[in-house]
C-alpha cells in the first residue's frame, strides 16, 4: 500500500485540505517531505493505536509459540533466511543464537513499548553476516594481537 506525499509547505498553507487527504487516504496516513529536515508521517490517534495493538499482539503471540514449541523455533530457523536473506552467512548455531536473542528481545522490548532493541539486535547481526562474508576481514577481526588499535570512534547513531 503506498503512501500520498505532501510537502511541509502544503501541510502549513493548506491544513484543512491536507488532513481531508490524510482522511481519503488508503494507508490513513501522510509522508510530510521536508526539504531540510528528516521527513515525518501524519496520521491519525486511532490508526497508531490500532498499529500497536496489532503489533503487540503479534508479539506476544509470536513470543509465545517460540517459548513453547521447539519445533517452531526450529521452523523460525528455517524461513530467517527468506527474511533476513544475509543469515546465509551465519553458520547454523549462529542462525540459532539469533533466533533466541531476537525472541527474547521482542519481549523485552514489547513490555517497553519500544521497537529499539529489536532493530538493534538485528543490526548487530547483520553486521556480522557481513564480517563472515568477506573471509579476509573476518580473519583479521579474528586474529590474535597485542596491538594497541587506538581509539574507536563512537559509532553513529541516528
């Protein structure tokens, strides 16, 4: 389902029209692109309300039959890589500590109401798929030294 666009100038010189729009719109709601600035999404209370709760539950859900059911966890393992196509680089207990942090973060992060951690744990992740698939630079990051690096800049968090 695709978003309507309107611009920031539209939203402050034509409000009424740009919230009649945001009422027509399939997806209920509006991506505001701003010139300077990140681009933001108008929609409405209830929508939100009806994404959470529609996301809580699959959650929970979700969580549930993991913790339940070995043999749904064993089935998460065997469609991640239609979801998540660079786990083809992790080995299987990888792809296995995978499936377990990221379920245990989904609940954690569910009781906060906070998405955060999710993407964080699939970042990292995805990260070291990418390590894994250059076999040189995992070989270095592997290797033993004694070496003082330096200092690590401070990785950019947006």
């Amino acid at each position: 389902m695709s978003v309507h666009e309107v611009t920031f100038s539209e939203l402050q010189l034509q409000g009424k029209a740009t919230v009649e729009r945001l009422r027509k719109s399939p997806a209920q709601s509006l991506l505001i692109r701003r010139r300077d600035a990140e681009d933001l999404v108008l929609t409405t209370a209830a929508r939100v309300e009806l994404e959470h709760t529609a996301a809580s539950v699959t959650t929970r859900m979700f969580v549930a039959l993991m913790q339940r059911d070995g043999g749904m966890r064993e089935l998460v393992a065997d469609v991640l890589p239609e979801v998540f196509p660079w786990v083809a680089f992790l080995s299987k207990e990888e792809v296995h500590e995978f499936v377990v942090e990221l379920v245990a973060t989904l609940r954690a992060a569910e009781s906060l109401d906070t998405p955060v951690p999710v993407v964080q744990v699939i970042e990292a992740w995805r990260h070291t798929a990418e390590v894994l698939a250059d076999p040189e630079l995992a070989a270095i990051l592997a290797a033993d030294t004694d070496e003082d690096l330096g200092v690590v800049a401070a990785p950019n968090v947006s």
